[in-house]
C-alpha cells in the first residue's frame, strides 16, 4: 500500500468511527467499538472494523480471536492466541484456555443452516441430525416472539452448539464442569452463542424447546444492553419469555414463580436476588438455582407489572448506554427495593390475586381447557416404582399381557401417575385391548404432571378419535419433553420388546426422528 | 602384531599404503602395533627416515569378516494367537553369533508402547544360548493392551567396538479382545438368564382356568422342569468365565443363591410367582450393579485407546513416518470402534458412554477425512478426557437434575431399585465379615491365655530331663544313614526315619512337646517301614540299628507324651476361667454364624448351598469348641477354632458390588497340592513402608509354617521355621 493510500484508509477509517456513534478515532476507542460489536454480536459490523483496522496489536488479535470464538471457529482462536505475547494478560490466557477446550469439542462438527430462517446448528454427535428441523423450528419461533416482545433484533443466522454431554458443555461454553453438574445446568447462552445439551444426554429428555428459547431470549438481552444486564434481569426475563414463543400448555401455571418464591420466603429459603453469585448454574444446589429461578422470574413479572413494557425498554437502553460507567448496578437501590415491595404484595394479596393485576407483556394468550396447576407428586409414587419394577422386565420382553395384569393391579397406588397410567396403557394395548387402555391412560385431569410417553399416546388417540388438533398438540408437547423417547417420535407407536413401530410418521421429519428412536430404544 | 627389531634406534611402522601405525616398545625387547581393520588390507613394516619410508617386501594379506548381527530362532514363529483363548504362551529360542553374545531380551510391541525384559545377560563368549520362557496371558503389559502385540526374542551380540548389533526374531503376534469385550460377553450371559427369569415370570403370570388334578399335576412336573432350567441358566451364567474374564466372588455368590432360591419349591402358586418375583428382580439389580462398574472401567480403557490415536496423529503431524503413524491411528480407531460396540452393551451408563464414544469416534474420522489431522487429534484429545471421567452424559447433584427452563419437565419415572436383596445380601456379607474378624480375634485370646499359662509353669526341671532324653534319641538315630537313595528304598526311608526323629530330639529340646511327639509317631512308623523294607533286602542297612532307635524311641516317645498331657493339663487348669469365658464368647460366635445361616437359607438375599454349608459347619464346630474351652480343655477348643475359623474364611465372599478390577482370570482358581487339599496363593503382602502391617505378615507366614500340621510341608522345613521363630 503507497503512503497516500495508507494515509487515505486510515483517514477513512477516522471519519467512519466519528460517524458511527460516539466513538473517538483512537486505536483504544476502535477496538473497543470492535468490541462492542462483538458482544452485541454484530459480527459483520465487528468484521467490518476489523478489516479496517490495519494493525495487529495484541488488543486487536485479541478481539479477532474473540470474534472468532463467537463464530464457532475456536481453533482458529486457540491458534490467534498460542503467540507468548499474551501470556500476560489474564483476560487472554482465559481466552486462550476457553479456545482450546472449545476447539478439542467442536472440530470436525456436522454442521447444517437453514439460511432461509437464519439458523446454524453445529451437533457434536451426528446422529442428532434428526432432530435438527424440529430445533429449527422452535429457535426460529422463539427467536422472532421474543424478539417482538422485548423490541430487541438478533442478527442472522443463530449460531447454535448442540453438544453431547455436560462435559462438552463445559468444554464449549467455559462453565466449570463441577457447577453445571451440581445444578444440572442443560444449555449456556455465552459467546454469541446458544450452547445447549442434546436431549438423547439426559436419558428421559427434558423440555429442551423452553429451554432453547430461554437461551435465545439471554442472548437478546445481552444484545440490547450490551451484556450489561445484570444477573437477575437477565434470568427473570429468559424465565419468562420461555413460554411465550409457543402456545399455552397443559401444566403451564403462571404463578409457577409467585408460589414458590412465596414459599421460600415464608420458609427462609429464599436466595435473594443480590445472591445469585456470577451465575444460577453456579449456585450450590439445583434447589436453590430452581428458588432463585422463581425469585428472578417473579421479581421480573412484579417490574413490569409496576413499570411496564416502556419502562422495561428503557432499562434496557439504559443499561446499553451507561453500562461502563455504572448501568449495571445502577438500579441497585431500586432493585432492591423493588424486589422486597414485589415479594410483600405477592406475600400479602396471594400469588394469584397478583398474577390477576398484573399486566402483560406482550399478547395475552388463552389458556387450555383442563389446565391444572402444578399439583403435589403422589406419596405413591414410591410403591408404583417397587410394582413396576418386574413389570417393566416383562414389558420389555413383549409379555404384554402378564405386563397388563401386573399394572392393572398397581395402578390404584398411583393414579395421578402419568408414567405408570402411560405403561400400563401400552401394557393393554400391545394385549389388544383397546378400551382397556383408554381406560388405563385416563384423562388429563387424572395426572398431576405432564409425561412425554402419556402424552404421546393421548396425541395418539386423539387423532385416531379424529380430533387432529388436540392431537397433535399433544404429540408436539411430548416431543418437547422428550424427542428420543420412541412413543414421542413415532406419534405413539411403539413396540414392545424390540423392532420398530408398525405405523410410521408420514411427515419426513417425524419419520427420520422416530426411526432414530427406535434404534437408540434397541441399543 | 608383534615382532622383535632387528636394529634398534629405528623408526618402525605398519602400514597400509595410506594409513600408518608405528611400533612401539613391548618393555620386553620387542614391538607391537595396533591395527583396526575396518575392511580388507595388505599390510607391510616399514622404516622411516624422515621423509623416506622403507617397507619390507613381504607383504601381510588381510580379509576383514565383518560381525553379523546375532541370528535369533523362536519356536513356531511367526504365527498369530488369540489373547483370550491363551493359557500360557511358551517361548523357546534358539541364538547364535559369528563372535559371541552379550544380551538376550523379550520385547513386547503394542502401537507405540515397547516392553522390554532382559532374559539373560552373557559374558560376551559364549556364540549360542538356548532358553525358553512363559509369557502369562495375565501379564500387565499385555492385559492393559488394545492393539495386537508382536512378541520376539532379540539378541545383542558383543561387538564393543560399532554400535551393538542386535538379531530380531520373528514375531508371535498377540490378537487382544476387543476393550470390553469380556465385560459385555459376561453382561450379555448374565442378561439372557434373566430373561429366562422374566419368561418363566410371564408364564407364572399368565392366567389359568380350571385345572383337574392331571392337569395340575402336568403343571407342576413342568414348573419344575422349568425351575431346573432356569436355576441352572443363571448358575452357569454366574460361574462361567468370559475371555478369561469371571464374575467377582460377592456377585457370584449373590446369583448362585438366587439359582438355588428359584430351585426351592414353593407351597402355592402365589408363594411360586413372588419367589420367581423377588429373584428376578434381585438379578435385576445386581446385573444393573455389574453393568455400572464395568462401563466405568471399560470407558477409563476406551480413553486410552482414544489417546492412542490422538498421539499416533500428533506424531503424523510432526514426523516424517507419516505413513507408519497413520496405521498405528488407523489400528487405534478399529479398537475404539470396536470397544464402543462393547460398551454400549453395558446398561444404562454403557448405553450413554457407549454412545458417546461412537458418535466422538465419527467426529474423528470427519476431521480426518476432511484432510485435517489436527481436527482428528484435537477430537480424539476430548473423547480420551471423555471417557477417563465415566460419568453419565448428564447428572446433577438435585433431585432429579435441575431443569433450567420448563418447569415440570418430562421426569415422573420410577426410580431406585423395586429390591433390596443385594442391600441384604451386602449387609449378610459384612455380619460375615465382622464374624471373621471377631472369631480370629477370639482365636488370638485363647492362644495367649494357654501360651500364659504355659510361662507359669515351673520348666527346669522339665527342660534339663528333655535335653538329656533327647541326647539318648539322638545317640541311636545317629547309627542310620544320613542319606539315601529314592525315598522308596532301605536306605531312603531309614534316612527319613533318621530326619524325623531328629527333628523330635530337637523339638524335646525346645520343650515344643506337641510337636516333638509328633515327630516322633512320624520316625516310628518309618521305623517300621524301613524295618520291613531291610528283611526283604538285607545288606543295605543294619537291622539291630534300626531294632536300637525304635526301642530308644519307643521310650522316649512315651515319656514325651505323658508330659504332654500332664503340661496341657496343668495349662488348663490354670487358664480354665479364662477359657470359660471364651467358650461363652464361642457359643454367642456360632449362634450369629447360625442366624445368618438362616437369613441365607429362607431370606430374599439367598446365598449358594456351598457357603450355607460352611456356615452351618462352622456353627456347629464352633459349639463343639465352645464346649470344649468352657470345659477347660484348651488345646482342643482352640483346635476346633481353629477349624471354625477356615469355614467362615471360605464363606466370605465379599460384597456384592466389590471391585474386580484384577478381574478373577479363570487360571485364578485356588491351587492345589498333590493331595488336593487347596492352598491359599493370594495372601496380601503388604508393602516394606508398612511395618507393622510387615511384621504381623511375618508373624502369620511363620506360624502358618511352624503350625502346619498336614504332610505338606517337610520335616526340615518346619524346623526351618520354627528356628526363625526362636
């Protein structure tokens, strides 16, 4: 490049910071407008700077590495970072270290886009490519209705990690492996990127579709305020927003967070929101994370009730422009406050009363006829599991009809118990009796929670009843629960000692994903 | 070469044309030079002048031979094996050198490890050896092996002036089982007979109507065809080794009782469905126990085969033989695979680990394919990190996993096992446990109070009449023959006869009159023998010798036994309260060894027929021996206990879920002696830093010696050890 060239760009470049906001052209002010980009996950505007900024100062190797973390590409971070120049440097030989085990769990990952929505999914395990429409879908959803409901646009396309086990969660997303265990911590929204398990990790799945939408609804948040939302903003909101990307299902109860931070107050096991630490994944047990969880969520809903959505925005703007200079803990005092008077009022007028003034944000939505709320889990529960324990043995070597005579007899123990109503209604069925499994699977309002495998077989004879919707309403809310369990993905068909299901899903999708099932169910 | 100079004052030398070596003085009138000749020469002497070089006309001719490495030969190599089918590999070489050998080796080869063992170290002269040695199928280095092994015998030779030359034979290659391959072969054999358990559950099930007499009695001939059947199924399931490789001794205790527990007949229908019930779902769990261990030790293996290749590409990265670390990757990636195939199999956590290593092992092969070796590496560095912590996928230390979003998850499944029969099982071995440890200790008490009460007796007298019989005993015997020839002739038994009653006037000596007397009922029956031996061939040894050292022993053996029994008498009255106080203790001993026998007899937690047996022994030698010390009669309660103590010894198996990480081989069954009365080999010897626990050891080999009191051990050896004890 000639001397007047070289003048011209970086000329140029001066011009292009004071035009783009209220950056100053100096080196530090650029880097930290690169920066900025990054962690708003602008990566082409952060890309753009960077190709313009012709040095390579350890502050701009470092945010070229941090840009390349939040593309996936850690190997090429590790390799920006291996250099002794930033040994140093804590925040880099922290990056150096999070490359690194990223790297050793993402290369050679199966990647597919849909570059119609905007969605990149990298899978650790190739064998979860049968999940991957379905993971499109929901991410695509949730990413536009959280979008609407918080004002908040995220660039295309959505980088998600689909990961096999705790331990590359770990690896991926910088979270020690011994917190994500001790509060069995299922998905990270870190690095411009959603981190998330694999459901086939957790044996009996887990409602990863919420949960993706949680996820996505953090980096939104982190987005408009420039990562400087603070811990319980930041989870109030992802807690609440995780349902609202879908309609309303059964056991969804919107006073799931007044209830049991209600309880935790008056039994003095309260977390307290200036004591959820740098993360909930890294509280001491899965029970506080699920009370600080609760506390979050319902400090969150009495804000907006208080504030409402143009308050909320506005905090959210806030915190974006004076992060650095005090945003984050800015409302500290009023947090506080806040969050003592929205305990009071919900301690004082009852959960629902509460629920009932409050305002909504976003569209209200209709609830479900027969949508209970939560109920406490059946004392029974345990002698269920002592008679259920050689019946599941005769399930599974196809003796269906000793199977149903065995369940037959449990089931009044455990009547509100999905899992055993579920089993002894396939037990009967697989014998061929029909009405004997309608009778053994009941009605929603027999459960007392909601179970992947009832659901799937009730999503099955609802359609076979010719009531499509409600029908598939229920599959789509089994698949959520637990897309690998073959009930689930084959649309509640099933097999009983081996093989696969007589009926397949004519839906291509569904088809892949039940037959994926059927073999992880054979292993 | 030497020589001796015709003048002196010369400048003598040896040459070759192009290279010169000068002579020097012998210190004996003579001259010597040394040549090293590195290839074929004609050498000449020379003189030198300053620049003018005289050489004689004769001419030396030189043909170097160059050293040859050493030529090794082993038996039947090369050839291919099987690991798994091996009971002991044997190998016999043959080597030999131009010049002589130094060193012979067995080497172990697996991927990039190399085990190198010197076999023997020669004196560099000797030109051939011959040798053999046993290669154990169980040995470390081969037992920690994924990849096949190549076996040979190498030869260094004794060239001291190159590099060492070393002679290779061809290679025996070792084929290991697949990593988990034992495992799964046990889990899958175990799986099926409580299947069988399951279907005769089925059938148990299946409801009946109205049955006429025939027909129940039909039933009941085939439920009990059935219970033969699936008793026998489980039994073999339990006690069978898989590749060498067989169930721990608590879990195959915990199956062979549930076997004998289904063999049991049941009064009704109803007591034969909940029996069948119970066992199925004890199996159940255990099996459940079995797969959980052995997933987590098989994926710990798995991690290395994954490091393995993450190496063998790092070195194919940044060496030249690329070509030789591809194949060592490639054969690394064959046994992962494979290994992930067998550790799928292993329940639950096999299933998830399993799954894990399969899907991790494609992501490798993606990066290699993708033509990019770091990918490979870098993937096959985080499955090795993986499966060296084998945990499961997912866990939380919650009830149930905390579930961060989406609350009321899918969950609601039973969980935890539907019996207890393995936790009743763990809790009857650990009362075993406990009753082994409280009856040795009761053991222990018995031998101090008699040992004691035998210090409290006046004994010089005794000992100064002793030391002289024992003078006299000495005195005849010493007519025998000190040697012989095979123990079956004249002179071999009478020489025996000599040892023995030696070892009597010994013993009488030491005042060791147990022992003594049985030393001396052993020189008499000899005695005898070789009398008869000495009629049928006069000639060979003196029959008044013979006839002289059976009347001396004759009485002194006598004498030795009535002081005996006057001793143990005098000990036992002094030490009788104590002694009653231990029988009590022996009589609350058996009636505990007797209610477990009972739990395992009629309980849920069934134990095998052969440890309710030694139980039930034990419990009745125990009784025997309590009455005996509470009678006063030391010697032979603390004998009784002795006994009672083997049979709890051989009853405890140990828990059910206890490590088998050494995994029992199915060459590890107990030895035996000639007669084949079984031999403990598996003592524990604890380590030199521990000395307390050293020093006890010595004490219990000792006495284990000196208190042998079988045939096994020979006269010599037990004063052997009871000179140590001294």
């Amino acid at each position: 490049m000639s001397p007047f060239k070289r003048w011209f760009a970086a000329a140029t470049l001066l011009v292009a910071a004071v035009v783009a906001g209220p950056t100053s052209a100096s080196p530090r002010s650029l880097t930290r407008t690169v920066a900025d980009a990054i962690t708003e996950m602008d990566v082409e505007r952060a890309r753009r700077w960077l190709d313009r900024i012709d040095a390579n100062s350890p502050a701009v190797v470092f945010e070229r590495a941090r840009l390349a973390v939040y593309l996936g590409e850690c190997e090429l971070a590790a390799t920006m970072l291996n250099v002794p120049q930033f040994l140093d440097s804590k925040e880099a030989v922290q990056l150096a270290a999070l490359a690194q085990s990223c790297a050793r769990a993402t290369v050679a990952g199966f990647v597919v886009e849909d570059k119609e929505r905007g969605i990149w999914l990298r899978m650790q395990d190739d064998s979860d490519r049968a999940l991957a429409p379905f993971i499109f879908d929901v991410a695509a959803r949730a990413r536009d209705a959280v979008g609407r409901d918080l004002g908040v646009d995220l660039p295309k396309p959505l980088r998600i990690d689909l990961v096999r086990d705790l331990f590359s969660l770990s690896a991926v997303s910088g979270l020690p492996l011994t917190a994500a265990e001790t509060t069995g911590t299922l998905a990270v929204a870190r690095w411009g990127r959603v981190i998330i398990l694999t459901p086939r990790a957790t044996g009996l799945g887990y409602p990863w579709q919420d949960t993706l939408a949680h996820e996505i609804t953090h980096l939104m948040l982190t987005r408009a305020s420039r990562d400087q939302a603070p811990l319980w903003l930041q989870e109030g909101i992802a807690k609440r927003e995780e349902t609202r990307w879908r309609a309303e299902r059964a056991f969804d109860d919107p006073n799931w967070a007044d209830v049991i931070a209600r309880t935790a107050l008056v039994s003095g096991r309260s977390v307290g929101i200036d004591k959820l630490g740098p993360s909930l994944a890294m509280l001491p047990t899965a029970e506080a994370a699920s009370t600080a969880y609760a506390e979050v969520t319902s400090f969150m809903d009495f804000f907006l009730r208080e504030a409402g959505e143009p308050g909320f925005r506005m905090l959210l703007a806030d915190l974006r422009g004076y992060g650095a200079e005090g945003g984050a803990d800015g409302g500290a005092s009023q947090r506080d406050g806040l969050f003592t008077f929205g305990v009071e009022a919900a301690l004082g007028s009852g959960p629902s009363e509460a629920a009932a003034r409050g305002r909504s944000l976003g569209t209200e939505r209709e609830r479900e006829p027969g949508t209970r709320a939560s109920a406490r889990r059946s004392k029974t529960h345990a002698s269920s599991c002592v008679a259920s324990g050689s019946v599941d043995l005769l399930s599974r070597r196809g003796h269906a009809k000793p199977a149903s005579i065995e369940y037959d007899l449990a089931l009044p123990q455990a009547k509100e118990e999905p899992a055993v109503r579920w089993r002894a209604a396939r037990a009967s069925l697989a014998a061929g009796d029909r009405a004997a499994s309608e009778r053994n699977l009941g009605v929603l309002a027999d459960i007392n929670h909601p179970h992947y495998g009832w659901l799937a077989l009730t999503g099955r004879f609802q359609r076979e009843l010719g009531r499509g919707a409600e029908g598939d309403a229920d599959l789509l809310h089994a698949l959520g629960l637990n897309p690998y369990s073959e009930d689930a993905a084959c649309e509640g068909h099933f097999t009983l000692g081996g093989g696969q299901p007589d009926t397949l899903p004519k839906d291509p999708a569904w088809r892949a994903l039940c037959e994926e099932a059927s073999i992880a169910a054979q292993d | 070469m030497r020589g001796v100079p015709e003048r002196f004052g010369r400048t003598l030398l040896l040459t070759d044309g192009k290279r010169e070596v000068p002579f020097t003085s012998d210190a004996a009138g003579g001259v010597v030079a040394r040549w090293n000749l590195d290839s074929d020469a004609e050498l000449r002497v020379g003189a030198r002048f300053g620049e003018v070089l005289v050489l004689e006309a004769e001419s030396i001719p030189l043909r170097a031979l160059s050293d040859l490495a050493p030529k090794v030969v082993l038996e039947g190599a090369p050839k291919t094996l099987e690991l798994a089918k091996l009971e002991q590999l044997e190998l016999r070489y043959d080597v030999s050198d131009d010049h002589g050998l130094r060193q012979v080796d067995l080497v172990l080869r697996s991927g990039g490890r190399e085990d190198r063992r010197v076999l023997g170290k020669l004196d560099g002269e000797s030109r051939t050896e011959r040798g053999a040695h046993a290669l154990d199928p169980r040995d470390p280095f081969l037992r920690r092996m994924f990849l096949p092994v190549s076996v040979t015998i190498e030869a260094r030779d004794n060239d001291v002036a190159g590099a060492n030359k070393w002679g290779k034979s061809e290679p025996v290659t070792l084929l290991p089982p697949a990593v988990g391959e034992p495992e799964a072969l046990r889990y899958k054999a175990i799986a099926a007979a409580r299947d069988q358990v399951t279907d005769w559950l089925a059938a148990l099930l299946e409801p009946v109507g109205e049955l006429t007499p025939e027909q129940r009695a039909e039933r009941r001939r085939t439920e009990d065809e059935r219970a033969t059947k699936v008793s026998a199924a489980l039994r073999d399931a339990a006690t069978n080794a898989y590749a060498g490789l067989r169930v721990n001794a608590g879990a195959e205790a915990f199956l062979v009782g549930q076997s004998r527990a289904l063999e049991r007949r049941s009064p009704t229908a109803a007591a034969m469905q909940r029996k069948v019930e119970e066992a199925l779902l004890a199996v159940d769990a255990a099996l459940r126990a079995l797969g959980q261990r052995d997933a987590q030790t098989v994926a710990k293996r798995l991690g290395d085969v994954a490091e393995e290749a993450a190496e063998a590409l790092k070195e194919a990265r940044e060496t030249e033989a690329q070509r030789q670390r591809l194949h060592r990757y490639q054969a690394a990636m064959t046994a992962l695979q494979r290994g992930a195939e067998q550790l799928i199999v292993l329940d639950a956590l096999g299933q998830d680990l399993g799954s894990v290593a399969a899907g991790e092992t494609r992501r490798i092969r993606r990066g290699e394919q993708a033509g990019s070796l770091l990918e490979a590496e870098l993937a096959a560095r985080h499955l090795a990190a993986r499966l060296r912590r084998p945990m499961p996928s997912f866990s939380s230390t919650g009830k149930g996993g905390g579930v961060e979003s989406g609350h009321g998850g899918g969950g609601g499944e039973p969980q935890g096992d539907a019996t207890k029969a393995h936790d009743r099982f763990n809790q009857l071995q650990e009362e075993i446990e406990r009753l082994v440890e409280e009856h040795r200790s009761g053991i222990d008490q018995v031998e101090r109070a008699l040992s004691e009460a035998e210090d409290q007796a006046d004994l010089e007298g005794l000992r100064k009449e002793a030391a002289e019989r024992a003078a006299k005993l000495r005195d005849k015997f010493e007519e025998l023959p000190s040697s012989g020839g095979s123990p079956d002739s004249v002179r071999g038994t009478s020489s025996l006869a000599r040892e023995h009653g030696n070892a009597m006037a010994q013993r009488l000596e030491r005042l060791m009159l147990e022992d003594g007397v049985e030393s001396g009922r052993s020189a008499r029956s000899l005695l005898e023998d070789a009398k008869k031996k000495a009629q049928q061939n006069p000639g060979y040894v003196s029959e008044s010798d013979l006839d002289d050292a059976a009347r001396e022993l004759a009485e002194q053996l006598a004498w030795a036994e009535q002081a005996l029994e006057r001793q143990r008498q005098k000990a036992s009255d002094r030490a009788r309260d104590a002694l009653s106080e231990m029988g009590r203790k022996e009589q609350e001993l058996a009636r505990r060894a007797g209610n477990v026998a009972g739990q395992g007899a009629h309980g849920d937690a069934s134990l095998p027929d052969q440890l309710l047996d030694g139980l039930e022994q034990a419990e009745s030698v125990m009784r025997e021996a309590s009455r005996e010390l509470e009678a006063g009669r030391g010697k032979r309660g603390l004998e009784l206990q002795r006994e009672a103590q083997r049979l709890l010894e051989q009853s405890d198996t140990g828990r059910l879920d206890q490590e088998d990480d050494s995994g029992r081989r199915d060459s590890e069954r107990p030895s035996k002696n000639q007669d084949g009365k079984e031999m403990s080999t598996d003592a524990d010897v604890p380590r030199p830093d521990d000395r307390k626990a050293a020093e006890e050891f010595r004490r219990r080999v000792l006495e284990g010696l000196s208190r042998d009191k079988g045939q096994r051990l020979s006269p010599a050896v037990q004063r052997y050890a009871e000179g140590l004890l001294q």
